[in-house]
C-alpha cells in the first residue's frame, strides 16, 4: 500500500485530522527502498492533496485535452478529496510503467472534465491513447485496475 493510501486510510478511518502546511511550503515524505516502497516520495501541501511522485494533477480543461492527444497511453483517475475509497486505490502502477504517463481530475475542482467524460462514479479510471478511451473502470478495485492498465498498456 503506498505511503498516500496509507495517509488517507488513517484519515478517513479515524477521528484524526491534519493541518497542511501554508500553499508555498510543501510537507516532502520519503521512505528508503524496501517493505515494498521503492524510494518512493511523496508531496503534501495545501493547493495538492497527498499524492505518489509520477502522478500528476490536470488543473484545466485545456491540459486535459492536451494531455489526450498522447501516442502513449495515459492513465487517468478521477477522484474527489471526499471520496473515501479513492484514498486507497489510485495508479499505483506508475513505477512498473515508466514509458506511461498517470494523471488524477478532481471532478470537484474540474468539473467540466468529469461532465465531458462521463464519471458518475468515484473512483473512475480511464485509460486514453490518441484522444482515444482504450481502457476503464469504475469502482476501487485493485486486480481490476490493474488488468485494464495491463490491456491499455498491450495497445501501445
């Protein structure tokens, strides 16, 4: 489980709350290779919510559409900060795809993109090559995120 499920599991599970830091000052967490983490770091600051390296936040409709027109496969995951299972699930994958680009839409923040695509569910994952959807899924569902990043990826 990476160190960003781990954050929101006891966040969402507990009655703790946590207080980020002011939007210029980020929070950086790093765990040393082993236990399964990789050398994995993580970001926490006001203006982004907890997240793995190689994930990245869409702030607009225009990036968005950008990022669509990739040759390679892209992985995208749409999600809200209130959505509890959407802590635990995400492109956990990003390491064992370098060659892939992951990208997360808060459907809060950008609605018109989730409208556009339409998510009606959290968490939902699509996977897009060319402005094309090749892959998704709806639901936390790790063996089947997997399995869909899998067969996207074979498209390539």
């Amino acid at each position: 489980m990476q160190l960003s499920s781990l954050l929101g599991a006891l966040l969402t599970t507990s009655a703790l709350s946590a207080t980020l830091p002011q939007p210029d000052i980020n929070i950086h967490i790093s765990i040393a290779e082993g236990n399964g983490y990789n050398g994995m770091e993580t970001v926490m600051n006001q203006k982004h919510r907890v997240h793995t390296t190689g994930v990245q936040d869409i702030n607009s409709p225009s990036e968005f559409k950008d990022i669509l027109k990739s040759e390679k496969v892209v992985i995208v995951e749409f999600t809200a900060v209130w959505c509890g299972p959407c802590h635990f699930i995400g492109p956990q994958f990003s390491t064992e795809h370098p060659n892939n680009k992951f990208f997360k839409v808060d459907i809060d923040e950008q609605s018109d993109i989730a409208e556009e695509q339409g998510i009606r569910a959290l968490p939902a994952f699509k996977a897009y090559k060319n402005g094309d959807v090749v892959g998704e899924l709806v639901g936390a569902n790790p063996s089947g995120l997997k399995s869909m990043i899998g067969k996207a990826i074979a498209k390539d």
